[in-house]
C-alpha cells in the first residue's frame, strides 16, 4: 500500500477539489432537502465522500469502517426511522422561531469564519505523515493503540454501546399495559362513534383495475377517499383514473347508440366530477 | 451631725415612695402624712441651723459622702452632700414654705379624689429640691435639677383632664429640658477641663484655665438657669405652668424652683468672677427678664398669670444681682428668701380668693372682695406691700440694695441696669396695685353675669355656656389655709429687716460667696430716695387707672403693647411659628423621606432584581433549538477567547 | 497541495451541520445534521493524525462512530417513542421543558 | 476546666426549646409552664456565671471553654466571657421570663384561628423565644468568630417566624390585611441581616484566608489573632484590614440598625407582638452592637479607627433622625421603634467615641436600654391589647381609668428620655461624656437628643394618657397581677441601676479598658491641673479630698 507522503501529491489534490465539492454539496442538502429521505440519502452521499478523504489520509481502517458501520448501518437504520415516522413528516422549512433563522445563519457563518481563522493561524506547515505510525499496517497500529494506552477507553465503549442497545430496546419497545379490547367492544365503540361501521370499500374500479394505488370510484364517478390506504395518498402515490373510466364510459355509450342505430336525440353530459376531484389526485397523477 | 443631711433628703422621699405606692388604704391619711414628712425634714433643717450656728463662720460647712455613684475610668461621681451656709438658706426656705403649703394644701384640695397622689408629688418635689441644693457636685444637681422638672411636670399637669393643663406640663418639661441641656453641656465641658465636676475642685480651680473656656461653662450654666427660671428667652412656660393647683404655683414657680436657676448662678460664682463676658450675659438676661416680665404682668386680667409675670420680673432682678458678682451675690440670695415669702403669700393668698370664687382666675370678674374675706385681703396686702418695697417691709430691703449694687456695678453699664432695676420697681409697684385693686376694691362685679368676650382666653367660658348665671358666695378659707397665709406674711413683712441688721444676712452668705462692698456713683441714700419715689408714682398711676374709674368687667381692646404682653409678648407665637409648626413640616417630610428615599432605595433594588430576572426568564422560551442557538452563540464567544487569548 | 484543506472542509462540514441542527424542525434531520458535525470532526481528526504522524487522532476518530452508533441507535428510539404518543416528530412541539 | 458553665447557659434554653416544641397540642398551658422554668433556669445560670466572673482577673477572658470543632479549617468551639458579654447574658436571662410572661396569652387567639392540632401555635411561640434566647447567649459567648457567625445567623430563623406568625391583632385594617404586612415586615427583616450576613461570611472567609497566609494554619479565634497581632507575626495590609472591618461593621449596623440601614427595624416591631418586640430590639438587636465591640475593635483596631468620623456621623444622624421620626409617628409601637434606633445611635456613638466613659457608657446603655424599652414596650403592649389598636389617636384619658397602667407607662417614658434617677440616664450620660471629651461638636449635637426624647415620650404620654377620657377606653382594666409582675420588677431595676450602678460598672469596665488597650487609646486628659487644696476653694473643704482623687 501507499506509504503516505509529507505532503499531498495533485492526484489527491484533485481528488480532494473533486470530491469535496461533493461532500459540501451533500451537506447542504441534508439540511436543504424538503423529505427526509432526501436528506438522508445526501448525507450519506458526503459520508461516503469522507470515508474516501480518510482513505486518502492513509486511516484504511477508518475509512473501511466508515463506509460499513456508517453508510452501512447507521445510514440504514436512519432510513428505516424515516420510513417508520417519517412519511408525512415533509415538514416545511417556514419558520416557526422569531429571529431563528437569521440568527442560525449569523452565527453559523460567524463561527465557521472563526473556527477558519483559527485554522488559518495555526502553524500547521509541515507534514510529517503516517509513514512510519503505518509501517506495521494501520489496521495493526491501531489495534496496538487501543489494547494497549486506550484499553480502558475501549472497554467503557463497549459497556457504553451494551447500554444503548438495551436502552433503545427498552425505548422502542410497548409494554401492553391495559385489557385488550374485544371485537363486541370495538364494534360497539364504532357504532356509538357511528363512523364506518362495516369494513372500509375495495379498491379498483369495477374491477378493472385491482391495483391498491388507485382510488374506488363512487357511483357518480368521483374517487372515495376511503378506498385507498393514506400511507399511500401521503407520498402522493396514487393513481386516478376517474377520467379515463368516464371517458370510456361514454365511448361504450355511444358504441351502443351506433349499434341500436338510434338517433342521439339526448346525450348525457359527462358529469364534472373529475375537475372536482382533490387536489393530490391531481399531483399524484403528474408523477 | 453630718449623718443628718441625708435624711433632709430621705425623709420627703420616703413620704413620696409612701404615698405613691401606698395604695388606697392611705387615701385617707395621706395629706397628714405628707405634710409630716414635709415637717420632719424641715425639723432637721432647724436642728442642723442650730447646729451650724454653733460653729465659727469658716468650719459652718458640712460635707457627707453617701457612696460612689457612678465610677468609669478618670469619670467619677459621687453621691455626696454638702451643707453650707447657702446650701443651709435653701434648706430652710423650701423646708419651711414647702411644711407651709403642705398645711395649706390639706385644705385647698380637700375635695379632690387624688388627693393622696398630690402630697406624694409634693413631697417628691421636696426630696428633688433638697438633692439639688445639698449636692457637692454638679451631677447630682442635675439630678435635683432633673427631679423638680419632673415633680414640677407632674403639678402642672395635675388635673390631666384638662387637655390645657397636660400641654402646659409638657410645654415646662419641654423648655426645662433646653436649660438642662446648657447644664449637661456645662457638666462636660467641666469634665474636660478639669477632670471633675465637683464644686470643690472646680471652683477652688478656676484659675488654671482659659477664659475662653471658663466663659463656655458660664453661658451653659445660664442657659440652664435660664431655663428653670424662666428667663428670657427661655420663659414661656412660667406663664402657662399657672394651670397646675395654686399651691403649687405658689412653691414651685413662685418660692423655690424657679429660683434654682440662681442658686446655680450663685454656687458658680468663682466661675462667673473669672468670666466676665459670661457675667455681662447674666445681667443682661436678668434685666431683660425683670421688664419683661413687670410688662406682661401688667397686661394679665388673670390673678395667678400676673402673680407669674411678677415672679419672673423678681428672678430677674435677682438673677441681675447675682451677675453683678461678689458685690450682688448676697443681695441676690436674700431677694431670693423674702420673695419667697411674700411670693407664696400672694399666691395662697390668690388660691384663697378663688377658693371662694368658685375657682374663677379673671380678675375682672372679682372686685370688693375684702369685706368678704379679711384674712386673705390682710396677708394679701402685707404680701404685696413687701413686693412693691415698701419702706420697712422685706422687700424693701433686699430689692433696694440690689438696685444699689446696680448702679454700683459702674460706668455706663451701672446706669443702664440702675435704670433698669428702677424702672422695673416702678413698673412693679403699678401691676401689683392693679392687682390689689382690681381684687379686693372697687364694685363686686362678679354679682352680674359675665358677657362672653371674644380676645381673652383667660375667662372662664363654663359660665357663659350655661344660661342662668348663679353668682359666687365669696367666702374666708378655713383655717388650715389661712394659717400658712398668715405665718408666711408675718415673715414677709419682717424678714427683710431681720436679715439687714447689721448685715446680718451678708455676713452669714460670706464665706460660701464671696462679698464685696459696692460702690454706687450716687450715695445709697439717694438711690433708696429714688426708688421710694419711682414706688409712689407707679402706685399713684395705678390708682388713676383702676382705683378712680370702674374698672370694666370686659378687658378693653387696649394698646399695641398691652395685646402683645397679654399674649406674652408674642413668644408663644413665635414659638408656635418656629418650633411647633416648623418641627411639625420638618418630622412629616422625614417621615416622607424615609419612606420613599432611604426604604425607597431598597426596595428599588429588589424590583430592579425583579425586572432583570424577569427579562432573563425570557429567554427560557423552551424551544430546543433556541436553546441550541445559545449554546452555539457560547461556542462561538469561547471560540474567539481562545483565539484573542492565543494573541491573533 | 497542502492538507491543512482537509481541515478547513471540515470547519465547513461542521459549520453546516450546525445551522442545520439550528434551522431545521425534523427531529431526524436534526440527527442527521449532528451526525454531519460529528463526521466533520471525525475528519479534522484523521487530518491532525496524519499531520502528527501519530495514530492517536484515528482512534479518537474511531471512538467518536463508535459513540455515534449508540447515540444514533438511542436517540433514534427516542423519537420514536415520541412519534408514537404524539404524532409528530418535530422538536418545537416538544417544548416542555419551559415551566 | 471544670463543668461547662458557659455551654450549660446555651444549652438549657435549647433543651427547654425542643421540651417545648415536643408537648402535645393539648398541653397548652403546660408548655407555657415548661417554657418559663427553662427560662427562669437559664436566668439562675447566668446569675452563676455572673458571679463566677471576676472582674479583677487577668486576661481578658474567663470561664473558657474550648474544643477543636472542624480541624481542617481551624474552626474552634471557643466559649469565654468577659465582663461586657456577662453583663448582657445577665440581661437576656433576665429579660426572656418577663417576655415570656407577657406573651403569656399571644398565641391563644392562634390556637382558636387555626382549629387543626398540627401545627401548635402555643408550643411552637414558646419554644421559638427559647430558640432565640439559646442563640443569642451562644453568640456572646463565642470567641471564635466563626462559631459566632453561625449563631449570628442562625438567629435569623426563629426571629423570622416569631415575627412572620404571631402578630397583635390591632392592625389599622383588617386581619388579613395586617397579616400580609406582618409577613412582609418579617421578610423585609429576614432579607435585611441576610444581606449583611453573606457580606460578613465574605469577611470571614478572607479574615481566614489572611491568617492561613500569615500565622501558616489559619483560624478564627479572636484572642489566637489579637495575641498574634500584638505579638507582630499578625499584619493584615492596611486596604485587607479596612475592608475585612467594613464588611464585619456592615453585618453590625445592620442588626443594630443604624442610619441608612435602619428600614426594617419599624416595620418588624410594629407588625410582631410586644413581647417579640421586645425580644428584637432589648436581646437580639443587642447582639449587633455587643459584636462591634468584641470583634470589630479587637480584630481591626486600626481600621476601625480610620472609619471612626464616618461612623460617629452615622450615628449622630440616627439619634436625631431617629428621635424627630419618632415624633412624626402615629402609631405607638412604630414611635417606640424609632426610639430605639436613636438610643442605638448613642450607644454606636459611645462605642466609637473610643473613651472609657463612651464606652463603658455604651455597654451600660445596652442593658439599660434593654430594661427601659422592655418595660415601656411592654405596657404599650397590653395597653394596645386592651384597645385592640396601636394608633395613639385612639387613645386619650387612660390615666384617669387606669392609673397603674399610665404611672407605668409615665416611668417607661421617663427611662427611655432618661430622666435621672433611672438608669439609661447614667449611660446616656457616660456616652455623652465620653464623645464630649474627644468630639466635642459631635457630643453636643448629640445633647439635642436629650430634648427630642422628651418631646416624643411626652407628647405620646399626653396623647394617649391624659385629655378628657374617650368612649371606648372608659371600660379599661388596669393592670393585671400577671402584668404587674412582668412590670414591677423592671422598674425597680430601673430604679435601682439609676441609683447604684457600681455593680455593673465594676463588671463593665476592666473589659473595656482591655478593649481599649487593644485599640491602644487613651483617655484625653483634663486641659486644667486641678489644685485641689485645702481652703483655696471656699466651698467644700471636706468635699475636696476625695474630689483629688477623683480628679486623677
């Protein structure tokens, strides 16, 4: 392997221009992106980014880790919260705080120019890299470090990490703590509530299409609400296909005036419906 | 024989403790009691005199050290006695009087429920009164000095229910105090300079130090007596303090008290000798005063307020001769014993007149009286010739050989205080002539109602607000009170003489104050030619004015000066103006201040703490993420001290 | 090319990862922006390691992921649980802490 | 080192306090019972521990007690006395039976207002006066000052809830009107001596700082650090040893109100009982005053005596402002309160006039004023008892329906203008004296209290007392044999310290000449050489002998 130099060589020089344009432009869409499953992916997009860097500065180890504890699982296990919480949790980035936003930015760029100047005015001119610390491999420095000095600091981890483990477990999971209700009981609160007392209508339209995505249509035409799981109506996944079913409603009719051979003396009219149809059918269709 | 001179004061104390604590069970007794006690001591008195005549003039003082009274470091009073020959005068005359009027109070209270409580306070006067006359030190004076103020205090304001009565107490006790702070300051100053404040060293020790100082001393000691006198500026009190029951009236602000204030004068003298600038004060006060107070008394409708005004133009002159110094000194004292006498002679006299007047004061209303009460109209006249000086009566005497050592006092001071004393004999012999007049000749105007009068104070206004009017039965007082009256004129009219035999009074004084004999610019004889002249004419006006013509039972508006003297020329409302009204702003806005200034200021403090938290709390909104702002602002502020202290 | 880049990228990194935690509602987003800060820093370590030529700052490094995992793992139950009892994930509505 | 006289004193008083406390609520008037005998014995031990004393003794302190208490900072439980503090134990043990006599029937109108038999009002009364009493000896006892700081404050706390809990229903309002003014009033005074206290606590610490730094173990005893000081190994700098005594004074003048810091002192007095009253401004107040004698002269003489102007300023304007606010008053309890800060004026005055006569003055006047004020606070109280108010315009004619209480409340009056003959004329005199001797203009301004005095108390006398008798007190009782009791005794004291106070003065002064010493002041010397002999004086022969030696 690539026993690193004091200073950087062009090929990491514009490794690094590269990739950390990348990095900041993830960053910014983490806290940019409007979903959460946007910001997610876009961070780990930087992290992946960083585990490159560490590469570069000759922490294999870190970088390997990087990619697999963080990427791998902890991006992972982001992505599983959000699909768990965070569907309707598209949250507008309006802001609530007075002042906050202005003040978050005032003191974000106050203090980044600060932490730069800091940088800037330290004497960090020479380099001695990791030649020698990674003479033996990094992965076996390493592990000499933390068995040996660290030790202590290692095993508190590893009690530290048990504890979380437990801790989340504890969080997450519900113990039941009252009687489960009975059917007859439930049935008996839904009537008295006297909301949806039998089971919620199918979807599809007349069974044409069986798809869960798209909305039952009531009588008149216009899509139920009801028929279609609000997960679903949430991300905006659904599809509407009251139009297409009026129109070819109307196709069938006139088929049949041709076939009778009746002169069209009265057409009914298609109803509006679809233009009163709601608003996410309409975006929903877009997509 | 020294032993003795404790029990002088013992024995009234006692009688005071008795009476005071006895309870009801003395109601009855009580009176004999203390007038026993009163004569007791005044037994002691006469037997220590004897005594004291026994020896030759220089071993005549006695000297009784009690105990140590109060001793701090270099500070050290004792409580001791000393009875000289002044000290013995004094002993006699308030023994003597004091046993008098005890007698006569029997009478004279007979019907009031608190009888008891009275002889207790008179005796408590008595016991004060001697502790200040046989103190050896200035400190135990103050407290006879302090102890007849409150005896005094306590007589005035007698009849408490009488809201008048109360105030005029408070207002002596008040005015007394002022004296008492001139005396205290003195006691101090004497501390400093001498290291002691007891006669013998002071005194013996006057020349070891400034003028200056000794000039101090002497100013606050007339300030003191000034104050127990009733001297200018300090006399305001003497008028009011008339509202007390005449007894006392007549043995404490005619006799004994009022004169402490020459005592004091006189004990000091080898301060004053060594001060002169102090004793030019004196006399001048003292001239001062015995105008002042011959013009108010003139302008009185009210007996006892005029007897008042008389007594303090006599301290006057008596404070005027002891100013004089050596030559005035024993003149001063022996105006002090007569006017002692015939002083409480005219007051029991006066108390006798109302005691048949239905306790009515205002001259105007009396008139004709003396076919009524002869008794009291006799003593009455002996008393007031002996005021006025007529020749051969005590008077006489003591008050011409003070207006000698007036003019003696040379230059054209002499002449100016010579002129003075005159002019005030002459002033006497008129307002005591009106009095004599107004009460016991004339029509008897008390047989028609009064008509209600708006400028005097002075007249009863019971009378008026009941409509029938029902005329006194003028009547003579029992025995028990003319008794006193009579022993009491027998002494005014004699004493003086006594005393003047071969200067006999001066010879005795003379080791105690120094004497020296004055030398008038004009012969003695024509001064006693003088005054006998200045005595008839101020009779003969007064005998135009109220003998010739009726005397109006209303008091005419009278002239600028007479309203200003019956309202004691104005000094009770320059008083009222300055002092009351003035204290009465300044305590309300202390009070104004310390509410709003000083607990102002603490408690701004506290809201001011109150406001601040309050805005603090402010920032607590509860939002995480203000939160986190915060925490980043301190990131950032430590951030940048690190950077500042690394020096960028 | 000088390496003292790497440090200043990480400034920025950190310095955007703050205001998102400031600005942002989504308690996940928040998370994630901490996440980006920690990063960040886990970079400048790595940089000073190298600029030491010691391996101390990796496994500083190394303990702060491994502090990430269970902070991670712990506060993501947590919003769970609050998602849970009250519908919401954003952290202004979990204002209690004010009396 | 014998029995623990001196902690057995402290120690009844807070055995009688918890007895008292622990009585079932039905004990009522057992506790009261229980209360006055641990007072009555506390009262027979501080008359032992007077006569253990000897003022002739050397050293400055007797009777001493000491225990190393916390080792790490030298803190020491140091008991001693001398005669200044014998003479105020003597006069808190005397003065606590006669307020606990007094606050005989204080809480019962409590005990009908609260029906629930938690909380005991009577037992919790009772067992706080003995609370403060225990307190205030340990505090005159303690020579270590930290020992004495914590009783110093720890005093605060039973004062807080005698003052806050139990007040004489004779508000000019309503009860629950006056009841928020009592608990304001008793807060404003816990806040008060709060203050001052942290501001000592910072003097204390840095006192301790300084002899860490100096004598190599730090401490708090005073006579470890006096000695140190004489001996010179003790040198705090002249700003360390100027602001360590501004912030012991501060404390000082808080307690024993002094001018500006006086604000507190009305409100608590007129809001509590009499009897609680008494027990601020007669035992606890005291303490003030007694501390700046024992530990702001002897620990920082020299800076005391660079503040002495400031401070003799101070205290001339309380004596005068106190006595002319006095005047201003409507209310009889508020009056008597500014009586008292005039009278604490003096004795600051004498303590600070640094002679023996202003000083011995000033430890007499602190007794004396304790009897006075005790005696005249006292029938104040059951006179505004009987009446049900404290307004002195509700008063008029009282001599005429109940002369024992009005000859009482007339001799009260004449103790606190002290009239001669009683005893706060002999104190008040010595301070004068004292301050005259060194300040002259100071001592004369000084003297206008003397008038003032008698204005107020002869003004409040002839206002409530005398005057035509008014409806609603025609129906007063006079004095009860109980309040005979609490009174009588009092004024024979008074009479007696008037007439004969040798004992006390022979008690006072070789602490105050220790004192003094200490300060290293001496008395001025008369100007004048006195010649006292024989016959130059034409009075007095007899008179002159021991007039020399009273002379030198």
């Amino acid at each position: 392997m690539i026993s690193l130099a004091a200073a950087a060589s062009t090929g990491e020089a514009v490794q690094f221009w590269l990739l950390g344009i990348v990095a900041v432009v993830g960053a910014l869409g983490t806290i940019l992106m409007k979903r959460a499953v946007h910001s997610a992916l876009s961070l780990a997009g930087t992290m992946i980014v960083l585990a490159v860097f560490y590469l570069a500065n000759g922490a294999y180890f870190l970088g390997v880790v990087q990619i697999v504890v963080y990427t791998g699982a902890i991006m992972m296990l982001f992505l599983f919260v959000v699909m768990l919480v965070g569907v309707t949790a598209a949250d507008s980035l309006k802001e609530t705080l007075k002042g906050q936003r202005w003040l978050a930015a005032g003191l974000g760029l106050g203090f980044g120019i600060l932490l730069i100047a800091g940088i800037g005015n330290a004497s960090l001119k020479e380099f001695n890299g990791l030649g020698e610390a990674n003479a033996g491999g990094n992965v076996q420095g390493l592990a000499a470090l933390i068995f040996t000095k660290y030790v202590f600091a290692f095993e508190v981890t590893g009690a530290l990490l048990i504890t979380a483990a437990v801790g989340a477990m504890v969080l997450t999971h519900r113990e039941r703590t009252e009687r489960a209700r009975t059917q007859r009981e439930q049935s008996e609160a839904r009537v008295r509530e006297g909301k949806q007392v039998p089971p919620l209508p199918a979807p599809g339209v007349y069974a044409r299409h069986n798809a869960v995505d798209i909305p039952g249509l009531l009588p008149d035409g216009t899509p139920s609400e009801l028929t279609v799981n609000p997960t679903l109506r949430a991300r905006g996944q659904i599809r509407d296909v009251s139009r297409e079913s009026l129109a070819e409603l109307k196709a069938l009719e006139r088929r049949s005036e041709d076939w009778l051979g009746r002169g069209s003396g009265e057409q009914p009219e298609a109803p509006p419906s679809g233009g009163a149809s709601p608003k996410e059918h309409k975006e929903g269709a877009k997509k | 024989m020294e032993n003795l001179i404790a029990l002088l004061v013992a024995a009234p104390l006692v009688g005071a403790a008795l009476l005071l604590c006895g309870g009801k069970r003395l109601d009855r007794t009580g009176h004999w009691l203390g007038t026993l006690f009163a004569a007791a001591s005044f037994a002691v008195g006469v037997a220590l005199f004897a005594d004291m005549l026994g020896r030759s003039a220089d071993h005549r003082a006695l000297h009784q050290h009690l105990f140590t009274w109060i001793p701090v470091g270099g500070f050290r009073a004792d409580v001791a006695f000393q009875l000289d020959q002044l000290s013995m005068t004094f002993v006699l005359l308030i023994t003597g009087v004091g046993s008098l009027i005890h007698v006569y109070s029997i009478g004279y209270m007979e019907h009031d429920e608190r009888r008891r409580r009275f002889f207790g306070y008179l005796n408590l006067f008595l016991a004060a009164m001697l502790l200040l006359v046989l103190a050896d030190n200035y400190l135990l004076l103050y407290v006879g000095w302090e102890g007849v103020g409150l005896a005094s205090y306590l007589l005035i304001g007698f009849w408490q229910h009488k809201p008048s009565a109360a105030t005029a107490a408070k207002k002596a006790f008040l005015v007394n105090r002022v004296g008492d702070m001139g005396l205290s300051i003195a006691i101090m100053l004497m501390f400093t300079t001498f290291g002691t404040f007891a006669f013998g060293p002071v005194l013996a020790s006057t020349g070891a130090t400034s003028e200056g100082k000794l000039t101090a001393i002497g100013l606050m000691l007339l300030l003191a007596a000034c104050g127990k006198s009733a001297q200018v500026p300090l006399q305001s009190w003497l008028g009011d303090a008339m509202e007390g029951p005449t007894p006392v009236s007549a043995l404490i602000h005619a006799a004994t008290m009022v004169t402490a204030g020459v005592y004091l004068i006189t004990r000091s003298g080898a301060i004053f000798n060594a001060a002169p600038d102090a004793q030019t004060a004196v006399v001048a006060v003292g001239a001062v005063t015995l105008l002042f107070g011959a013009i108010v008394g003139c302008a009185k409708d009210d007996i006892k307020k005029a007897l008042a005004g008389s007594t303090m133009s006599q301290i006057g002159y008596m404070i005027l001769a002891a100013g004089l110094g050596p030559i005035g000194y024993a003149f001063a004292i022996m105006h002090l014993v007569t006017h002692g006498f015939f002083k409480a002679g005219l007051f029991l006299g006066a108390g006798s007149v109302m005691h048949g007047m239905n306790d009515e004061v205002d001259m105007r209303r009396y008139g004709g009286l003396r076919k009524y009460m002869p008794v009291t109209f006799v003593t009455f006249g002996l008393g007031y010739l002996a005021i006025i000086g007529f020749p051969g009566l005590s008077g006489f005497f003591s008050k011409d050989k003070i207006i000698e050592a007036a003019f003696a006092k040379g230059g054209t001071e002499g002449w100016i205080l010579g002129g003075a004393a005159l002019l005030g004999a002459a002033i006497t012999a008129f307002y005591m002539t009106r009095v004599m007049l107004m009460t016991f000749f004339g029509e008897e105007r008390w047989r028609k109602a009064p008509t209600p009068s708006p400028d005097q104070p002075s007249v009863e206004p019971a009378a008026e607000t009941r409509g029938e009017y029902a005329p006194p039965h003028p009547h003579e007082s029992p025995k028990v009170m003319t008794l006193p009256m009579i022993v009491l004129a027998i002494g005014s009219v004699f004493a003086g003489g006594l005393f003047s035999l071969n200067e006999a009074f001066v010879k005795w004084l003379e080791p105690v104050t120094s004497f020296a004999h004055g030398h008038p610019p004009v012969s003695a004889t024509t001064v006693t030619a003088a005054t006998i002249a200045v005595l008839l004419l101020g009779v003969g006006v007064a005998w135009l004015m109220y003998g010739r013509r009726p005397v109006p039972s209303l008091a005419p508006r009278g002239s600028l000066l007479t309203r200003a003297a019956r309202r004691d020329l104005l000094q009770d409302d320059f008083n009222d103006i300055v002092f009351v009204r003035g204290g009465g702003h300044l305590t309300t806005t202390l009070v104004q201040l310390d509410h709003t200034l000083v607990d102002g200021a603490v408690n701004g403090t506290a809201a001011s703490m109150g406001g601040l938290s309050g805005l603090l709390r402010q920032l607590q909104s509860g939002f995480v993420r203000s939160y986190a702002v915060q925490m980043l602002g301190g990131a950032a502020v430590l951030v940048a001290a690190t950077l500042l202290m690394r020096g960028v | 090319m000088n390496p003292v880049y790497y440090l200043y990228l990480a400034a920025l990194l950190f310095t955007i990862g703050a205001a998102g935690v400031l600005i942002r509602r989504n308690a996940i987003v928040v998370f994630m922006c901490i996440e980006l800060m920690l990063n960040a820093c886990n970079l400048a370590f790595v940089t000073f390691s190298r600029l030491h030529g010691n391996l101390d700052g990796q496994i500083i490094a190394f303990f702060t992921m491994v502090v990430a995992a269970a902070e991670v793992v712990v506060g993501l139950a947590i919003i769970v649980t609050i998602f849970r009892t009250r519908h919401t994930a954003s952290v202004d509505d979990a204002s209690l802490m004010k009396l | 080192m014998s029995f623990p006289l001196l902690t057995a004193t402290a120690v009844v008083p807070a055995i009688g306090a918890i007895a008292t406390a622990a009585l079932p609520a039905a004990k009522r008037t057992a506790a009261k019972w229980l209360a006055l005998l641990f007072s009555l014995l506390t009262f027979a031990l501080a008359l032992v521990v007077a006569f253990r004393f000897d003022p002739g003794a050397k050293g400055p302190f007797q009777l001493t007690e000491s225990h190393a208490w916390i080792r790490d900072f030298g803190v020491r439980y140091e008991l001693g006395v001398d005669g200044i503090a014998v003479a105020l134990i003597a006069l808190t043990a005397l003065l606590v039976p006669f307020v606990i006599l007094a606050g005989w029937h204080d809480a019962d109108t409590l005990e009908e207002a609260t029906p629930n038999r938690r909380w005991r009002p009577t037992q919790g009364f009772f067992a706080l006066i003995l609370a403060v009493e225990a307190m205030v000896v340990i505090s005159f006892e303690a020579t270590d000052v930290f020992l004495f700081y914590i009783f110093f404050e720890a005093m605060l706390i039973p004062m807080y809830f005698l003052i806050g809990g139990f007040g004489d229903r004779a508000g000019a309002d309503g009860e629950e009107r006056s009841a928020g003014r009592r608990s304001q009033a008793a807060v404003k005074f816990l806040l008060y001596n709060l203050a001052g206290g942290l501001i000592m606590l910072a003097a204390v610490i840095g006192l301790y700082a300084v002899t860490a730094d100096q004598l190599g173990t730090g401490t708090f005893s005073l006579t470890q650090i006096v000695d140190a000081r004489a001996a010179g190994q003790l040198d705090l700098g002249t700003t360390t040893e100027r602001l360590l005594f501004l912030g012991f004074f501060f404390a000082f003048a808080v307690k024993a109100p002094l001018w500006p810091l006086h604000t507190w002192l009305p409100g608590a007095m007129s809001e509590s009982t009499a009897p609680v009253a008494v027990l601020i401004t007669a035992v606890v107040d005291k303490v003030g005053t007694f501390a700046m004698l024992r530990f702001c002269l002897q620990l920082f003489p020299q800076a005391s005596s660079w503040a002495t102007p400031v401070i003799l300023i101070l205290a001339l304007i309380s004596i005068v402002y106190g006595a002319l606010l006095a005047v201003a008053q409507r209310d009889i309890k508020r009056l008597i309160a500014y009586a008292s800060i005039s009278h604490f004026g003096f004795i600051i005055l004498g303590i600070f006039a640094m002679t023996s006569q202003g000083q011995g003055g000033a430890t007499l006047y602190m007794v004396n004023h304790g009897i006075s004020t005790a005696a005249l606070m006292l029938v104040a109280g059951f006179l505004i008892s009987r009446r049900g108010s404290r307004l002195i315009a509700d008063f008029g004619g009282v001599q005429k329906v109940a002369p024992m209480l009005a000859g009482t409340f007339l001799i009260g009056g004449l103790a606190t203008l002290s009239l001669p003959g009683l005893a706060p004329f002999v104190s008040e005199f010595l301070v004068l004296v004292g301050t005259f001797s060194r300040h002259p203009v100071i001592g004369v301004i000084a003297t206008l209290g003397i008038v003032l005095a008698a204005l107020y108390v002869l003004v409040l006398y002839q206002r409530t007392m005398t005057g035509p008798v008014k409806s609603e007190v025609s129906a007063m009782p006079d004095l009860r044999a109980r309040e005979l009791v609490v009174v009588a005794p009092l004024i024979a004291l008074l009479l007696f310290l008037g007439v004969y106070p040798k004992p006390l003065t022979d008690l006072v002064n070789p602490a105050v000449e220790h004192t003094l010493s200490v300060v290293d002041k001496k008395d001025p010397k008369p100007t004048a050489q006195v010649n006292a002999v024989p016959g130059s004086g034409r009075t007095g022969h007899a008179a002159s002998d021991q007039d020399v030696e009273a002379a030198k």
